[in-house]
C-alpha cells in the first residue's frame, strides 16, 4: 500500500485527488497497486484496455479524470 496516493470513491468510479504521477509510475513498474481508500478499505489498482480500473472485492469501477 502506499500513503502518498490518496483516491476517494465518486459516484461512477474513483478519483485521484493527490499522487497522480506516483501511481502512474507504480503502475508502469507493476501489473497492479494495492492503496487504501478513506471509508472504503484496501482495493486494487490495475491497467486496462480503457485507462486504470479499481477492483474493489465484487465490483470493478474507472478512475474518472478531473
């Protein structure tokens, strides 16, 4: 897990809101990240064919830009 990445859960997906380009970097090193996500718990981050996915257990939601 890394603390320097800080994602909030939105609506339809995820958001960014501090430590865009160190995940854009710890994704490029490895196939997937695990961050923790304030009022949602550990999920995972991994590439797909659209940009970046969250999986969260069950459900597989996007990382919405700004």
């Amino acid at each position: 897990m890394d603390k320097e990445i800080l994602m909030v859960q939105d609506k339809d997906g995820y958001r960014v809101l501090h430590g865009h380009l160190h995940l854009t970097t710890l994704i490029g090193e490895h196939s997937e990240v695990e961050l923790h996500v304030p009022g949602k718990g550990n999920v995972t981050v991994r590439r797909a064919a659209g940009g970046l996915v969250v999986h969260d257990g069950e459900v597989s939601l996007p990382i919405l830009k700004m």
